[in-house]
C-alpha cells in the first residue's frame, strides 16, 4: 500500500515537471549584459562592511597588544584605499555624465 501511495506521488510530480518543461518557451531570450549597478550595490552593501569590520578587529588585537604605532599606519593606509576607492566610483558617475553631454 505504501509503495503504491510513493508510484502514484512520483508519477504525477514527473507528470507536473514534464508539463512545465512542455509549456517553456524553447527560445530564451539573449542576455542583456551584466547588471553593473546591482553588482556595485551589492559590494557595497554586502562586501565592503564585512571587509572593514574584519580591518576592525585586526586594529583592536594590535592595539590590545601595544602596537599603536602599526595600528595608526594601516589605518592611515585602509583610509587612503577607501578614499581611492571612492574616487573610483566617483570617475563612474563623472564619465556617465560626458558621455550623455557628448553624445546627446
């Protein structure tokens, strides 16, 4: 009885899976190209926090162990990278802009 009730559950989910692949179109469409806004927005919401919160905890052990002097120089250096990092994104907007003043 049992595994008359687990043929007839399969039979009819293959069925079901058989009718949804018949009703697919058989052409999808072409890609489009890659979502640049959605992956910089991803970085920047999901990445870049987990990277600075691991950058804090490396300072707090070296500055728990006296290394203040190490601890000053990587912060000065992790504030620098950000800074480029923002100028980066920043050169994106600007040349968006040319771009459309150019070619209007």
């Amino acid at each position: 009885m049992i595994a008359f009730e687990l043929m007839q559950t399969a039979t009819s989910g293959v069925a079901q899976a058989l009718h949804t692949l018949a009703t697919a179109p058989l052409a999808a469409e072409a890609p489009k190209g890659i979502d640049t806004n959605g992956v910089v927005t991803f970085f920047a919401s999901k990445i870049a926090p987990i990277l600075l919160a691991v950058l804090g905890v490396i300072f707090i052990g070296r500055a728990s162990r006296g290394e203040i002097s190490k601890v000053l120089t990587s912060s000065a250096i992790a504030i620098v990278g950000l800074a480029f990092i923002a100028g980066a994104a920043t050169l994106f907007f600007v040349g968006d802009y040319l771009i459309d003043l150019i070619f209007e």
